[in-house]
C-alpha cells in the first residue's frame, strides 16, 4: 500500500471542491477554457467496467481510461468558487462547493511562508448588519400627511466643497434691498448624494472602468442625475482628462501619487473642471495599509497611464510628506486647491476609526475653508487587493463612527460646514437606496460604493468568501483584469445600462423613503425617523428603541 | 390642527377681537389653550411704549423671585397691571395664581446704553427669570420688551376670556397688532411655553403646522445663540430662524423664505442671484422646513407677515378694510371680525410669496 502523503495539499484543504457528474459531462472542455484560475484540468483516471457481450447477462470486468475533468490540489491554483464552470458547462456537469472544513489559510501559510491575499470583501461580518436593525419608523400621517413619490418634486442632491457659516458669507445688501455676494465663497457643487467610489484604471480592466463612465455621462447627459464618479488612484486616459466629461470625474490623489503626471500635464488643456480632487487618505477594508496593484495587473496601458515599470505597485501607507493634520491641510489641501484656482472643491477620504472624530474636529476647525469634504470609508469596504489579516482583522464599521462625526460637528455646530460622505458596504445586501437614506438620517450627507458597481457589472464575488479573486488578474467576467481574452468577457455597454438603471430604480427608492416622511429634500441629521429594534444599536445611534 | 390669526390696526383694538377670531374657527382646533401676544400697545400702557413690559404668570414664589432678580438688576419698577380674573367654579382653565404685567425702567448704568446693549439685557434678564423659575412651574415668563404684552393659558379659549374678562371690550387693554392661537402642542407635553406664538426679542411667530425638520432646526439653532431655548414646540424653530435671518445676520425680510423653503435646486439655477440664493441654502440647510405649515409673524417694526411652506400649503387667508387686516387660518376668522369687507379683495397666499403688512397697512406680495 502507498504511504499516505500526509502533507501534500489535497482537494479537502481547499476553501471550494469541484463536484463533478463524469456521467453527464460530455467532455467538451468549456469549463477548463473558461476557469480563469486554472483550477480544473484534463485528467485520466482508471476506470473499472463491467459489462455483458451476450444476449443473457454473463458480466464481465475491464478496465479502461477516461478522460475526466479534475481539480487540481495546487496552493495556486484553487477553485475560488466563482461558477465560471458551472455557467458555462451544457450539461450540469460540474460546479463548485464551499468545504466548510477548509485548511486553506493554515496551509498556505505553510507552504508559502506569506500570509493569503485577496481582492474584495471583508467576509467575517457574520453578525445582521446594523443599519438592518434600523427602520424608517416616523411615517407622516394625519398631522403631516406623507408626500406623493410619483407627483411630488424631490431635491435630492448633496454639497460637495466647504461651506461656509452664514454669517462669513460674503453678502452685501444693495439700495433696493438685495443682498448680493462680494467676495470668493469656497466651490461647493451639489450633486446626486451617491458617488460612485474610487476604483482605479489597473483595479479595474479599461472596459469596465469605461463602462462605468460610460454610465455616468449617460446619467448626466440623459437623465438628468448628476452622478459623480472618483477616478481612483491611477490617472485617468488622457483624452478624457481633456474632454467635456471631466466635470463628471473625481480626480484621486492617494500616497503613491500613480497617475498624476499625465493629470497635471492634461491641465493646460482641459476645457473643463473636474467635479473634485479627493485626496485618499486611507480606505475602510485595509486601514492603514496602502494601495496594492500586483504586478500581474500592471498592464502595458496601465504603465503608460501611471508611468510606472511593470512590477507590483504598492502605495505607501501614509502620505510620506505629511506628518499632521494641520500639515495636510496647509500643505496638501492648499496646493490641490490651488492647482485649480480654488474652483474645485478639495475633499479627503479616511478610512473609519477610532480616530476619526479626531480628524473630522481638526478639519473642521480648518482656518482656510479649503476642506471640501470628509469621506468615511467603513469596514465593509471593497479593495482590489489587499492581505486577509488587514481585511480580517484591522478596520472599523462607519454607521457609529459617521454618527459620531456628525454629532461632534452638532456639538459645535457646524453641521453641513464639511460635507460627510459614508461608505463601506454601503449597498451590500443590494438595496443601496435604503442604506443610503438610512446614513441620510443619521448624519451623512451622502454616501459613495464601489464593490455594489461591480456587482450590477456582473461580478460573482460575494461576500462569503466566493471568488474575490480580484488581486490575481484572473477576474473571471473581464472587471478587475488586464488580461485581454478575459477583458472581452464583459461587454461595457450592457454593464453601463446595468449601472444606468440601477440607478433609476434606486432614485425611486429613494423617493419612496422620503415621501412616507415628507420631505421634499435630503433628511440629513433627521435620525428621529428612524427606529432600532436592537436596544444597543438605538443607544449607541442616538435613536429611538422599538419593540 | 391648530389655527392662527393676527390683527394689525391704525386703531387700538381690544382683545376680545382676537378671542372672536379664533372662537368661529373653533371646530378646527381642540379648544386646548388661548395664548396672544400684543404689540403697539394702546390703553394704559401707551404712555410706557419705550419701556419695557414684563409678562409674567406665577406663584407667589415666582413673584419674590421676580422681585429679587428684577431689583438685583437694578429695573425700577414703573408701572404695574395685574388683569381682574373671574375664578368662577367650573371654568375650564388651568390658571396660575398671579398674571402680572409689570413695565420697568431700565437699570441707572444703562442710561447712556445703545439701544442693541439694552436688547441684549432684556433678554438676559428674561432668561434668568425663566432660568430660576422653572423647577416646579414656579412661573412663566414669555416676554420682557417694551410695548409688547404675552398672555397664554391652558384651557377653553372661551373659558379663558371669561376668566381674564377679555371678553368685555374696553379701552385699557388694547395693542395695534394681535396675534393669536388656540391650541396646546400635540407632538410634545402640554406646557405654557409650548404655545404659540413664540417672542424673542421684538420678534414673534406663530405656526399652524408640522416642522418635520424639527430635530435638525433644533440642533442647529441651539447653539447659534442664547436666547433659542425651550424648543417645547417644533413651531419654535420657526422664531429663532427668523430672529437669526433678520436680527442676527442682518439680512431683509424677503431671504427668510429662501432659507425656510428654498427653491429646488432646478429653479435657483435660472435665476440672476443664484450665486447668493445657493450660499444660503448650503450655509443654513439645517433651518430649511419641510412638511405642512403657515406661519405669521411680526417684526420689532410691527411689521405684519405670512408665509406658507413650498408644497403642502396649510391655509390662510388675508382680510382687510381700510383701517384693520386680519390674517386668519379660515375666513370665516375673518368674517367675524371685519363683515362688512369686500372679500373679493382677501389674499390666499400661495406657496411661494410672503404677505407683508407694514405700519400704513399697505399689503404687499412678495414673490420668493
């Protein structure tokens, strides 16, 4: 008998097992053309037969080889789950299982000496969500009858850019009474309260991130929605840094600074203003960790984007030239602001924190009215690569660390003077527009996503560990890849229609919430209309405890 | 529902006129309370228009209090009106034992004072009262300004005329402008100071109506100044917004509709001042209202006005003859009050003007 080996990675150490009907497969190979990770392969297997030659049966043995399709008990090469194999396959044949008995993460670090990585979700969240527990339980009746979602008009739009207290308005009053302005107020531009997240050229493959602007000018131009979308850290193409659809793009700016040399090149020749700089600070899903691009993903075009070697690209955690906060803004804010002549609002995104309210007071205080806004990125975040111990077991949730941001500012009040922005799973269980209104409430004034983009492009990854395969360049439906065959998986413009009507189904959601309340603008700060039915999350929300 | 009326006259007009305006709207309300507040007084406070007037209801405590705050603050006591009440078993009202209107000087080291310096000791000097009365409904104080008297009870409004015998015209007791509501808050506890209309100095508003932005008015106004306290009604914020628009910051009349019901964003952006029409909004999105609401209010210049919310329009109607122009929740207010007018003449304000009635009775429409 063969000794046992122990200690070589078989199928049951592996977080997915294929499950295979060699009796319906027709050995077509779809499924191994498809599977991007190499994870199933052609294999040979003796097989024992019996059989009868005679008109009664007289069984009789053989055996013979066949050809079967197999996963492969490889470190590197395993079955993220995706179901690739299973969409393609005619006959049923073969599809993936999580193996709830897994050793994966104990032995690849065995093996590998390094700890996992991956792209996309935080997946130990196995608790209910709080903003679940959360309900808009203040419904307008007699006293306050509840507006028409289909005949009412609705304001749905949130600032973006400093804004200043009343009383430092520039404002003087004319012979005839009118109060007319006299002097350089900060640019604040109000756009749609959901920003789609900052999501790189290089995190994303050139057809999925054109889709998405696709799907931005599309809802802009024709619809009417002034949806803003962040360029990530990465640069944008060149040609549209000089086109008309800049006003519609947040440019990025994060500790590696990758693509900035084409933006201020572009500068002279842009007919437009972009929408935003958005300084990125750190990121909700890997806090304290920076920006990961791995060199699989550093593409040709990527290099001439960035204007980097193909190699893995690692932002550095921090900002290497700032050492404070006062320092950010007198240093960082002022010269993006500048850049631009002070016409585009200068916002900055933190990752969730203990720290955060700290952060928020220091900017808030700012003397030179340049922060624009604060962008909170919680826990539930998405990444295009990152470490499982930073995804696992570093970050913060945002809906309490939002909630205290926007009391703090209360407690001073100067709530509105910076507008906050929320984001980290913003969307995850699909319904975007109630996790939005529900941060509405509690103190945001608008909300940003980017993993839920993905997921109306088509992405299998989800938060229970399936797929998320984002780092290795295999994406399985061409989003988060460089590879060619694999880009042409995804056709950009049915992704950019998904977008374009995800967001018209959730701009009637978010009618739908407002009207029961009656407010015909954004309800930010209103968290008396909304009700917990879990006790610690009404305490610690501030709101009210239903049972 | 509550219902709201106001009466400006070039004549002194006795209170009885503002119980008569409300008493033909009473299906509408729940007969829960009466409270006014009159200014540009006439009868005998008319000699003391330049002084200021205390408006006090309280127990014997609470008048020792008063006395040992206003004595301490050095206010000479000029002038004193406590009304004649009817305690008549089996009236609906819940009195308190003193209602005392008391004018004072003002302290001897404010002699040579500006005027915005004496404001601001008024109002201290009010909230102090409020301050050291309000454990165990010691008293009540609702304003402390010259030629301005607040009365407010809880109770049947017709009861409480009887009661003050406000019922009797005469000429002793009687203002060129009244305001006037007949309800006690539903949302919050019944409380005196929960009863429109809302004073603050010179400043007074009245709502009928719902301020579902109520929460975020509130957190806002609370520390922009001293004198926004209580927050008993959501109506409330609708004061401190106006005394904050147009004492605190200075700005005209007609901006206080742009802060409280700004236009959508679709609209501001045709107009020539959208610049400052969208500096507004931003900077005070949080005193914006939403939800059904009329309110009226009056400047420290008398001035007289309404003004509707941008979609839902609860009523009201503007009235006037020559001399007098009532401003009511439902006409039939007004028919009481001035019967013999040409009702082809009254105003129903629509969602997008404030009603201005200045000291010449010129009505005026101001398109937002």
């Amino acid at each position: 008998m063969e000794t046992v080996k122990i200690n070589d990675i078989a199928c049951n150490d592996l977080p997915w097992k294929i499950k295979y009907h060699p009796e319906r497969c027709t050995l077509c190979g779809a499924c191994i053309a498809a599977c991007t990770f190499d994870a199933i392969g052609p294999k040979m297997e003796r097989r024992r037969v019996t059989y009868t030659d005679s008109a009664t049966p007289e069984p009789k043995t053989r055996f013979c080889a066949q050809p079967v399709i197999a996963q492969q008990n490889s470190i590197k090469n395993y079955c993220r789950g995706c179901g690739v194999c299973e969409r393609v396959c005619p006959n049923n044949a073969i599809s993936s299982e999580r193996n709830p008995d897994s050793r994966f993460s104990v032995a690849y670090a065995t093996v590998t000496a390094s700890g996992p990585k991956r792209g996309g979700r935080n997946n130990l969240e196995v608790q209910a969500r709080t903003l679940d527990t959360l309900r808009v339980g203040r419904i307008s009746q007699m006293t306050d009858p509840s507006l028409d979602a289909q005949r009412h008009t609705f304001d749905c739009l949130a600032p973006l850019g400093r804004i200043l207290p009343a009383g430092n308005l520039p404002l003087k009053q004319t012979a005839d009474g009118k109060l007319i302005k006299d002097g350089h107020t900060p640019p604040v531009r109000w756009i749609y309260p959901v920003i789609i997240g900052d999501m790189s050229i290089g995190a994303l493959s050139w057809r999925m991130w054109e889709a998405v602007a696709m799907a931005v000018a599309y809802l802009n131009e024709e619809c009417g929605l002034p949806v803003r979308m962040c360029s990530g850290e990465g640069g944008m193409p060149v040609r549209l840094l000089k086109s008309k659809y800049l006003k519609y793009m947040i440019l990025q700016i994060a500790s590696g600074h990758f693509g900035w040399n084409r933006i201020i090149q572009a500068m002279p020749h842009m007919v437009e203003d972009p929408a935003g700089v958005l300084i990125k600070i750190g990121q909700g899903a890997k806090p304290g960790d920076g920006g990961l691009l791995m060199a699989a993903k550093v593409a040709e075009h990527i290099q001439a984007i960035r204007g980097v070697p193909k190699a893995d690209l690692l932002s550095p955690p921090n900002h290497q030239g700032l050492y404070s906060i006062e320092e950010s803004v007198q240093k960082m804010f002022l010269s993006f602001n500048a850049a631009f002549k002070f016409r585009v609002p200068v916002a900055i995104k933190v990752a969730a924190s203990a720290t955060s309210v700290s952060v928020f007071n220091n900017l808030v205080r700012d003397p030179y009215n340049i922060v624009g806004g604060f962008f909170l990125d919680g826990i539930d975040g998405g990444t295009g690569a990152a470490h499982d111990i930073s995804l696992d077991h570093t970050g913060h949730p945002v809906v309490s660390k939002l909630r205290d941001c926007y009391l703090a500012a209360v407690a001073q009040g100067r709530q509105g003077q910076i507008p906050l922005w929320a984001a980290g799973g913003m969307g995850k269980t699909g319904n975007l527009a109630a996790d939005a209104f529900k941060m509405f409430c509690l103190g945001a004034n608008g909300v940003f996503t980017g993993k839920l983009i993905l997921q109306m492009a088509g992405c299998l990854g989800n938060d229970h560990s399936r797929c998320n395969a984002c780092n290795t360049g295999l994406c399985p439906v061409g989003i988060t890849t460089q590879q060619p065959v694999l880009v042409k998986r995804l056709n950009p413009e049915r992704v950019a229609q998904n977008i374009v009507n995800y967001f018209l189904a959730m701009d009637g959601e978010l009618r739908k919430l407002m009207a029961p309340i009656g407010n015909s603008s954004l309800p930010v700060g209103r968290s008396d209309c909304l009700v917990s039915s879990d006790k610690a999350v009404a305490d610690r929300l501030q709101v009210q405890y239903v049972c | 529902m509550c219902r709201i009326g106001a009466i400006k006259s070039r004549h002194y007009v006795h209170p009885s006129q503002a119980l008569l305006l409300m008493q033909s709207q009473q299906k509408g309300h729940d007969n829960s309370g009466f409270a006014m507040v009159m200014q540009d007084l006439g009868g005998i406070f008319e000699n003391y228009k330049h002084l200021p007037t205390l408006s006090l209801a309280c127990t014997d405590e609470g008048l020792r209090i008063a006395k040992t705050i206003m004595d301490t603050r050095g206010f000479r006591l000029v002038h004193e009106w406590e009304p004649r009440t009817n305690r008549q078993p089996g009236l609906d009202i819940q009195a308190m034992p003193h209602y005392v209107f008391q004018t004072f000087d003002y302290p001897a080291d404010y002699a040579a004072a500006d005027q915005k310096a004496k404001q601001e000791l008024l109002l201290d000097t009010r909230l102090e009262l409020r301050r050291e009365m309000e454990d165990n409904c010691i008293g009540f104080v609702y304003s402390f300004w010259p030629d301005v008297i607040t009365l407010k009870e809880i109770g049947d409004p017709r009861d409480i005329g009887t009661f003050f015998n406000i019922w009797d015209t005469d000429d002793k007791f009687t203002a060129r402008v009244i305001t006037a509501q007949c309800r006690q808050n539903t949302n919050y506890a019944i409380v005196r100071y929960a009863a429109h209309p809302f004073f603050c100095q010179g400043y007074t508003a009245l709502a009928n109506g719902e301020n579902t932005f109520y929460q975020k008015n509130r957190e806002f106004q609370q520390s922009l100044h001293r004198g926004y306290i209580g927050f008993e009604s959501d109506s409330q914020c609708f004061l401190y917004t106006l005394h904050h628009i147009h004492r605190q910051l200075g700005w005209p009349l007609s901006y206080y509709k742009h802060v409280i019901t700004p236009l959508p964003f679709k609209e501001m952006v045709r107009r020539e001042d959208q610049d400052q029409l969208l500096a507004m909004r931003q900077s005070l999105a949080h005193l914006e209202i939403n939800g059904p609401n009329t309110i009226i209010g009056v400047l420290p210049d008398n001035t007289l006005f309404t003004c509707c919310d941008a979609k839902k329009l609860r009523p009201v109607v503007v009235g006037r003859d020559a001399d007098t122009v009532v401003l009511s929740s439902e006409v039939c207010g007004i028919n009481e009050i001035l019967p013999d007018r040409n009702w082809e003449t009254d105003i129903y304000p629509n969602e997008r003007e404030i009603v201005v009635i200045d000291n010449n009775l010129e009505v005026q429409r101001w398109k937002q």
